[in-house]
C-alpha cells in the first residue's frame, strides 16, 4: 500500500509508465482509462462509470466525476511538510506462471480478466464494510464508519519490460462522505488493514472455479495454494532475470534522458523508443 502525493497530471503519467506500449490496453485508448466505483457503507456499489484521461486527472484532484463538486483542496507540499495523500493504492497482481498463461490463451486470460475483477470487487466491498475516518477537534476526536468512498481500478496487461504481468492498479480516494460532509479516510487504519486486504485478493483468485476450469481445459493446473500455473512456474525465473534487465537498462536510459533535459517531461513518442532500446 502506498500513499500517491501530487496532481492528476502526475498521476496519470505514473500509471501510463507501469506498463509496456505494447501492451493492448493503452491508456487514453477510446477515451477512457479508468474504472470508477462509489460503495457505500454496506460495501454496496451505488455507482461506476468509466473515466476519460481529464476526468481521472480530475478525480486524483479531489473533483467528483459525477457531480463534478470539489471534495476539498489538497494541501501542496512546502519545505518541512508533505502534500496532501490524494489515493493509496495497491496492486492486485497475478503469479507470473498465470501471466503467461493468459498470453497464451485468449479465453485463459478472458477468466484471468473475471477472476481479477471479482477480486476488486471483494475487496471494494470489504473497504466499503470496514473503512473509517476521524469527527470532530483534535482534542475530541470521534473514529466513525464512513457512508461513501470512491475506488478506482486500472488494468494493464505487461511489465514495463513487456512481459506479461497482469495487474490493477487499484486506487482508494482519500476522500470520503460522513457525518454530513467530505472528511479524510483515516489512513493510518487502512494501513492496518492491508493484509486482510491483500489475502482477500489472492484467495478470490485462486480459489477462481472459472479460471481454473479454463486451464485445466489446456492441460494446465492452478495451484490453489500459491496460485502458480504448475506446468509453467518453472519458467517464472527465466522472464523474471530478463524483467530485471530490461527495467535496469530503461531507469538508466531515463535518468541519462532526465539529467539531458532538465525540467522536461518524457513523452509518451520518446518513452516508447527507450523502451525499445532498452
């Protein structure tokens, strides 16, 4: 789990940087980049839609997509004091072996798809259930359930190194509705919730009766305890040594082009052709 501080903008060129061009999502790719999801306080979703690049760059913002009202100003960061948190992610992963897997078969990765978005759901419910925030003044201060949060989940099918990795970027807003207003997610409790989080995640996985159906259709085998691909695990050493030398050359190639261009701004025309050297 971790905390994202500075802008929409900044945020959007993060996710677009954890995946390969190659990879057949790309974000702005027919408009939208992202799913978003309301829940609340019974873990209910109320509603989701699909955002455009200007409306996820809005939403990091503190901008309701739906109601497009501010939900409060983040606090810049200053010399001495961090920004506000505008989102604290974490990524839903899938076992490498499964990665492949899916990139070699499209109705594999068509369950891989499901079994990672029921895994979302899970969790946005849990969230919903379990999530709180903080009333009143600082010498009164009262823990209390909050009535709605926001959830945003981003998909991407490779590594920055353009090996399969299937994963979500799934984003908590720190914006949440309670007791009559917008307040801040108690973070610190989320922090302590991550595990349940996390083991939530991975049980929905790979316990999945559509996604291991589907493997066994091709002679494959999902290990419900680690979720590996028994026939392809063997090969996760393999692409995992040559994911780390790819990434090593592309954080050097970046620095060298950063330290080239002081104050610029690497574009998506440019990164792809790093990629490709590195």
């Amino acid at each position: 789990m971790i905390l994202f501080r500075g802008s929409g903008a900044a945020a959007r060129r993060y996710v677009e940087a954890d995946r390969s061009r190659a990879d057949e999502y790309y974000l702005g790719a027919d408009n939208a980049v992202a799913e978003y999801a309301v829940l609340d306080g019974r873990g209910e979703v109320t509603a989701t839609r699909s955002l455009a690049a200007d409306e996820y760059e809005g939403w990091v913002d503190w901008t309701n997509p739906v109601t497009e009202e501010l939900m409060g100003t983040p606090r810049t960061a200053t010399e001495g004091a961090k920004g506000s948190p505008l989102f604290a992610e974490m990524t839903i992963n899938a076992p490498k072996s499964l990665s492949v897997a899916a990139a070699l078969h499209p109705d594999v990765s068509a369950a891989l798809d499901a079994a990672q978005q029921d895994a979302l759901s899970e969790i946005q419910r849990w969230l919903g259930q379990h999530s709180v925030t903080r009333v009143g003044s600082r010498q009164a201060r009262e823990v209390v359930p909050i009535e709605s949060m926001q959830v945003v989940g981003i998909r991407h099918k490779t590594s920055r190194a353009g090996d399969p990795h299937r994963h979500i970027h799934m984003q908590i807003g720190t914006r949440v509705w309670a007791a009559g207003k917008w307040r801040a997610l108690d973070t610190a409790a989320l922090f302590k919730q991550q595990g349940a989080i996390r083991a939530l995640g991975a049980a929905v996985i790979a316990a999945h009766p559509q996604l291991a159906r589907t493997l066994a259709e091709h002679g494959l085998t999902l290990n419900p305890a680690s979720g590996e691909v028994t026939e392809l695990e063997p090969f996760n050493a393999v692409m995992s040594k040559r994911s780390a030398q790819i990434r090593r050359n592309l954080d050097r190639l970046e620095a060298e082009w950063e330290a080239q261009h002081p104050g610029e701004a690497l574009g998506p025309v440019m990164t792809a052709r790093l990629q490709g050297i590195a």
